[in-house]
C-alpha cells in the first residue's frame, strides 16, 4: 500500500487530538487510524481514508476493531452488507456483562 504522506494531512486535526499526528505509522496502525475516522471524523475524512486504504482493508479493519460504537456498526454492516454479528466488535459486546440499573 502506498500511502501518500500529505494525504493525512487532511484529516481534521480534532480526529488525532491526543497523539502527535506526525508519529503515526499509517501502515502499521491501520486499524487505529480507520477507527477513528469513521467514529469521529467529517465525510472529507472519509474520502481521504479512502484513498488512503481502499474499500477492502476498510472492511476487513472494521471487521476485525473491538470496539465501535452501535451507530458506526450498523452504519458500516448495512453500507458493506455485512450482518453485525460478523464484525468482532458486536460479538465481544455480547459477551461482555454489563451491571444492573437499579
């Protein structure tokens, strides 16, 4: 994968606010990077991811995150019609307990 290093660069700082942006090594930390951007970035983020990463290795990061909001899931299991119970983030939330509201 070829990343072009000023394409991150138009990311909305707000998305990275607590790393230093230019210590990211986009290869290695994919998954990081795509979670956060489709969590919590604008739709030009989402053009720039991608053509960062590509529809494939989008998919396959998002399949693989552990943990994504249940709006950002249904979103991306409907847009690459996927069935949430395929995408790891669902099926560990199932298997966590969560306390009871009294």
């Amino acid at each position: 994968m070829d990343i072009n290093a000023k394409e991150h660069l138009n990311f909305l700082p707000s998305i990275f606010w607590d790393i230093d942006i230019s210590s990211i090594d986009w290869d290695a930390h994919a998954r990081f990077v795509i979670q956060r951007v489709v969590q919590r970035g604008r739709i030009e983020d989402w053009i720039v991811l991608k053509k960062m990463y590509g529809l494939d290795k989008i998919k396959t990061e998002l399949l693989l995150a552990r943990n994504l909001d249940s709006k950002t899931l249904h979103f991306f299991s409907t847009y690459f019609d996927i069935p949430k119970q395929n995408f790891r983030c669902y099926t560990m939330k199932q298997s966590f307990q969560g306390h009871w509201n009294y």
